[in-house]
C-alpha cells in the first residue's frame, strides 16, 4: 500500500468519543511524507484510571487543549496539502477501535461524516503473519516488521508503528 493516512486515538474514558490525542502519518508513494500529533480536549472531560494509565495523559495534559473539531480542521489541512481531494483510505491497527472513535466524535459535535474508508494492519497481520507471532498487538507487528515502537500508547508513535505496518504487509486488492 503506497497512498494511506495511519491514525491513531487514545481516549480519556470508557467512552469512544473521548479522543484526548491523536496521531496521524501521511504516506504518498510509499514514503511517510508528514505527520501531526495533538491533544484533545476530550468530551466528555473526565479520565478513568485504566486509560491514564495505559497512556499517561490526564487533565494537566489536556484541559487547555483544543477541542477535536479545531483539532480536525488541522487534520484536514495537514492531509489536503497531499491529497487535496482527501480521496485517501485511513490505516490503524485495529482499525475498529480508531474508526469507532472518529465516528463518535464527529456524532459528538455534530459534524458529517463522510464515510472514511478504513483498512485495518491487525487483521492483515493476523494473515500474513498467522501463529508465527505470541500476538498480534502493535508492538508485536512493528517488531516483527522492522520497526522498533519505543513510546507505545503515544498517538503518533503508535501511529508511526501502523504506517510501517502497512508499508510492508498491508496489500490492497
């Protein structure tokens, strides 16, 4: 796969539409060519000590942060600048959970959804790479990849992760 955006969410709480980060990486011509990473404010604002602890984040981190459509006008602007007519599929490492949460964010704050189509490296990793692997988990993959993931859970490390991913595995039919 030459021409992807791989995203990637952490949310605050039990609820999808509590993206606090996001990562994104844009791939053109099977080259990483750009990337953005920000907080979000997340809605709603409150954090459950599983997320915190998987990721790290908490209000000091985010409670001055932007909310996600302020967020997203920078997402757009960031991926029109190579695919002005934004006509480029999304990638994450199980691509439900990312989707999901891009969904219920836009549902959240009232915005259209233009269907974004997904592709998801978990399910073409567990192709490809069968029992060959413990897991199929993001840092699993990466490594077995070639790609050393050293801040897992951090929106564009993990971002970055699923960009190699799917530079090496992912095939699009």
């Amino acid at each position: 796969m030459e021409n992807f955006v791989a995203i990637d969410f952490e949310t605050a709480n039990e609820c999808c539409c509590s993206v606090c980060s996001i990562g994104i990486v844009v791939v053109k011509n099977g080259q990483v060519v750009d990337s953005l990473y920000s907080l979000i404010k997340p809605e709603p604002n409150y954090y459950k000590w599983f997320c915190q602890n998987v990721h790290g984040l908490g209000h000091n981190d985010t409670d001055s942060a932007p909310i996600f459509p302020i967020v997203w006008k920078n997402v757009e602007q960031k991926i029109r600048k190579y695919y002005p007519e934004f006509n480029v599929p999304f990638v994450a490492h199980n691509s439900r959970f990312d989707e999901g949460c891009l969904k219920a964010v836009f549902q959240t704050y009232q915005m259209d959804y233009p269907n974004y189509q997904f592709y998801d490296t978990l399910c073409a990793a567990r192709r490809h790479f069968g029992k060959n692997l413990p897991n199929h988990q993001l840092h699993t993959v990466s490594a077995a990849c070639g790609y050393n993931l050293k801040n897992h859970h951090h929106a564009l490390a993990d971002a970055e992760a699923c960009a190699m991913i799917a530079m090496k595995i992912l095939e699009i039919k």
